[in-house]
C-alpha cells in the first residue's frame, strides 16, 4: 500500500532507531571501550570528557560501557520474553480456536483469570517467587505477555475456521495438525508481528522497571533500569548518570513505537487506503 509522507518518516525514524537499539546490543555483547563491571575509585564521579565519554559513575565504572552493555541485557530479555510469549500463545490460541469445545473454554477461562492482573503487577509476582536473574526475567515476562497473545491468535482462528480455504482443506481429507500449520497461522502472522512490536516496546520498559525495583538482573550486571535507579543518591553531583540511560531508554521506545505503527499501515489489510 501506499504511505503517506508523515507514515514514511515514521518507518524511516523507527528503523534507525531500532537499528541503532540493536547494533548498540550486538557491539555491547563483544566490545565496550572499558570493562562495564571494573571499579576504579580514582575516576569516580568523573564527568563526561575524551577519556570517558559519557562520564564515570560512583565506583569509577564507566557509563557508556555499562549503557552499551545494558542494551545488551535489555534487548537479550525482551526478545526471548516476546518469542516465548508468542510462540505458548500462538500454539494456544490457534489450537483452541481451532478445536473449540472444552479445550478452548478451559484455555480462555485461564487467559481470562491472567489478563485479570496488569501485566508487569503479574512480573512482579513471578519474579518474587522465582528470585532476580535473567532467565527469570525472561520467563515472568513472556508469562504475562501470552495471554494477549492467545487472544489475539483465538481471535483471528475463529475468524478463519469457517473460510473457504480452511473448509475445503477438511473435506480433502487434511488433518487439523496440517491445515492449522498450513492454512490457518500463516494467515495470523501479519497482526501478530504488528502485536509483537508493542510487545518488544512493552518488554523493554517492565525489564527496566523490574531493574529499578531491583528485581531484574542482579548486579554487578548494567541494567538501564538499574543504572536509572543507582543514579538517585547523587543527581545533585552527576546528573549525568541519570541522562544517559534515561535518554537511551525514550529513543529505544520512540523507535519501537514508530517502527510498530508504521508495520502496522503496511501490514493490516484494514489499514488499506487509509492515509494520514
């Protein structure tokens, strides 16, 4: 479809934040200028110069290793959290759309009792039980995102159960195994990927806030979050430490945010000939 200008700057922006989001992550898996973790009292409180770029924090550990190494972390969580999320909630929602009866009831009554509790509250409690680390992180997030996944997939399975396409294949002889994997996920997957956009945004932002509460990944580990909540004790003396992270989180959500509404006028067929 054709985008109109304004939607063209959106997908443009988005991409190369987006990108930006991800080389900063890959770079930060295998190079920082200074080892983010290695405390160096001398430069404590330094402020932003040649040598250290975005400044040192309160135990000489330089802030744009830990920023760069922080992407790392943020986007590592939020992708395995929206993959889990969308790969339990896709099997779910379209097999019990699919199936119907008391599978699809039991499964909508237990997406119905999740999606009860907002989204980083249900996190909260998961990672309470399951203790900080990054792989529970992971999982407590990808948790709270499946219900809406299933919705979503339920959604457009029983929107495609009754299609042509999907009937004559049944009277060919198909099984449901293939013409679910055949016939009806590939017809889902554009709204999906529209979804998991948000998703990523939404991962991005809970994964920081669980680090800020300090029930995210432990330290010694740069955290965004992490660095955002380390930053309050001297605001008044390193303003700088509060910046940078802060700055990286809005520009990463500003990207995925845009990115998303572009993918979405480019992928949903309701948004055909709309231009704005």
């Amino acid at each position: 479809m054709k985008l109109s200008l304004f939607k063209r700057l959106n997908l443009a922006i988005g991409t190369v934040l987006v990108g930006w989001l991800v080389l900063t992550a890959l770079l930060g898996l295998v190079y920082t200028p200074y080892d983010p973790t290695a405390v160096d009292l001398v430069t404590r409180y330094a402020a932003p110069s040649l040598h250290h770029w975005f400044g040192t924090d309160e135990f000489g550990r330089d802030v744009l290793a830990r920023v760069m190494a922080g992407a790392a972390v943020s986007v590592t969580v939020s992708i395995g959290s929206v993959l889990f999320a969308l790969v339990v909630g896709t099997t779910l929602g379209t097999v019990s759309g699919y199936v119907g009866g008391w599978f699809d009831r039991l499964v909508l009554m237990l997406t119905d009792a999740l999606m009860a509790f907002p989204g980083l509250l249900l996190a909260l409690g998961i990672m309470t039980v399951l203790g900080a680390s990054e792989g529970a992180v992971v999982l407590a997030l990808g948790l709270a995102y499946t219900p809406s996944v299933t919705r979503l997939a339920h959604s457009g399975t029983l929107s495609l159960r009754s299609r042509d396409f999907v009937v004559a294949s049944q009277a060919m002889g198909n099984g449901g195994a293939w013409t679910l994997w055949r016939h009806v996920l590939p017809n889902t997957v554009a709204p999906l990927l529209v979804f998991a956009t948000s998703l990523f945004g939404s991962a991005l932002l809970a994964e920081s806030a669980l680090s800020f509460l300090g029930l995210g990944v432990p330290p010694p580990a740069p955290t965004w979050g992490g660095m955002l909540a380390d930053s309050r004790d001297a605001i008044d003396r390193a303003i700088w430490l509060a910046i940078f992270p802060g700055v990286a989180i809005s520009l990463a959500l500003l990207g995925i945010n845009m990115l998303g509404d572009a993918l979405r006028d480019l992928l949903d067929p309701r948004m055909k000939g709309v231009t704005r």
